[in-house]
C-alpha cells in the first residue's frame, strides 16, 4: 500500500522559509482582518479558497500532473503553523488538501483524479469527509447511511452530523455501509457531488468555539451517485480510513496546541488526557476543563519550549 503521509523533513531550507514568507503575508492580508466576521458568520468565504489555490497552498503534496506543487509534506505543515500563530481556526485548508485530496491520489482511478484534483488544487472544488453519525460517532461498525447498487448507480440514504466544511462542500468523502452483514468490512468510500438531487445540508451547528469552522448535519434521500464514484474496492473503506485517523489528530493537534494560550506552543501531557477520556459525559466534561485549565497555566512562549520527554 502506498505510505499516505511520509516523513516529514525539516522545515530550515531556503524553500521552507521562502514559503512561509507567502503563508504569512496571506494570513495577514486575507485572513486576520477578516477572521471575527467568519465567526460571527459561521464559516469562511469561498473567495477565500480561490485565493489560495491561486497561490498555491492547497493541495500542496499533490502531484504535479493533477495540478498541485509536488512538494513534502513540511510545505503543508508550513500552512497549518502559519494559521496557528494567527489564531485562526475558520478555514479548514489542512481538512482539504492533507486528508480528502491524498485519498483520491493513492486510491483514486485515473478518471476521478482528473476529474477532481485539479479543481481541488484551485480552490474551486472544497472536499470534506462524511464519517461521523448520530449515535455511532466514527464506529464504522454502526453506520447506518446505505449505498446500494442498482445497476449503474448507488442509492445513498442516511444522516451524518459534525462534518467540518459540510455547508461549503463540493465533494464529499463518504463512508456508507455497502454490506450490514460484514459490519466495519462492509464499508465502502464512495465519491459525492453535493449538488446531486437528494442531498441536503442540514443546521449549522454551534459549538463551544472555532465558530468560523463550519459544522454541518448532512442528509441523504435517495441520492444516485454513478458506480464509478467508489473509491477502491467495496468493503475496503475500514481498511482505508485507519491510517487517516492518526492524521486527523495529528493535525489538528498543531493549530488546537498553539491557539489554547495564544502565539505558544504547550506542552502536551494533558492533551493526551483529553484524547483518551472515555468517562460517561458529565466526567469527561469536567476532565476537558481540568486538562485544558491545566495547558493554559504551563505554557510556555514559543522560543523557550523544548520536545517533552517520551512517557514511560
């Protein structure tokens, strides 16, 4: 299987540096001055997606061919830095172009990829992923959402809820259960055009913060998408998912660490604790807010902190 995400090499060579030069400027040109209006609006523009695929920090891994820089993966990382040292967590372009657009690179036909990828690289297509289900969170075992095959179509019904750039998504990265009988194996990945009858945009959803990070319920009602749109083989979206869990984490680790205690980069035992409360709600609750309360007092500015040490 081909590695998703490879080492990522220093981020000190000319290149690095002249790049987040550009990074920089953009964030304070089109971002900051603008970013208290996106949360009182509850996302981001699209104008702003276009500006930065006209600038070429989207989709930055991506090959050449498909329209991205071909460049490692510390140019991508660059991106996520830059709008952690602005505190702005509204646009989601880490989402876009390190998890949805790898996907469709390694396992995509050469049909989708030319289809897709090259409107990704220009901010004209924004991708999003449909996971997260009432009442089943990430658990692929209990999705609920249906494609069944008819002919040369699927027919998708069912509900996703918490799906980060659901009101502006042009291109979903679903998960839908295509065998019940094979629980997690029966899951496939299948490639969504919002714009198709059947498909709905539910609430925006409020949350506790990141207000411009829209978070969206999404419904399906006997939406046809054509059978080509699977991505890799049926029943192999659990095999596929897993390696891009630990990169959700990863991250969103870096903007979430750095914007808790304003330009500071914290240390993060605690974390860890949050990651892994598993307490019934009124617990977790009070463990997040000892955790992050916990972040926020031993913090550290950026220049002073050093690697933690590896826990025993």
């Amino acid at each position: 299987m081909n590695d998703l995400y490879p080492p990522t090499p220093p981020l000190d060579s000319a290149e690095h540096r002249a790049f987040r030069d550009t990074v920089r400027r953009f964030v304070a040109d089109e971002v900051a001055p603008h970013h208290a209006q996106w949360e009182r609006d509850g996302q981001v523009p699209r104008s702003l997606w276009r500006r930065a695929g006209d600038l070429g920090l989207l989709c930055l891994t991506m090959p050449e061919a498909y329209g991205g820089a071909g460049a490692d993966f510390g140019f991508a990382a660059i991106v996520v830095e830059e709008m952690a040292r602005a505190g702005a967590t509204g646009p989601l372009f880490y989402l876009h172009t390190d998890i949805v657009a790898p996907y469709l690179v390694h396992y995509g036909s050469e049909a989708q990829k030319r289809h897709w990828l090259p409107r990704m690289a220009r901010g004209e297509t924004i991708g999003a992923i449909g996971m997260t289900e009432p009442g089943a969170g990430s658990d692929l075992a209990s999705i609920r959402t249906r494609a069944e095959l008819h002919g040369e179509h699927w027919r998708i019904d069912g509900q996703k809820i918490f799906i980060s750039n659901g009101q502006i998504a042009d291109l979903l990265l679903l998960a839908a259960s295509t065998d019940p009988a094979r629980g997690a194996h029966g899951v496939s990945l299948l490639l969504v055009d919002t714009d198709r009858p059947g498909f709905t945009r539910g609430r925006r959803l409020d949350k506790l913060g990141m207000h411009a990070q829209d978070t969206s319920e999404l419904f399906f009602d006997g939406l046809r998408v054509p059978a080509d749109h699977l991505l890799g083989e049926a029943g192999a979206g659990g095999v596929l998912l897993a390696p891009m869990m630990g990169k959700v984490v990863a991250v969103k680790a870096s903007p979430g660490a750095t914007v808790a205690a304003g330009q500071t980069v914290i240390v993060l035992e605690s974390m860890k604790m949050e990651l892994h409360v598993t307490a019934p709600f009124d617990g977790a609750v009070v463990t997040i807010r000892c955790a992050v309360g916990d972040m926020v007092e031993r913090h550290q500015p950026l220049a002073e902190v050093e690697p933690a040490a590896e826990a025993s």
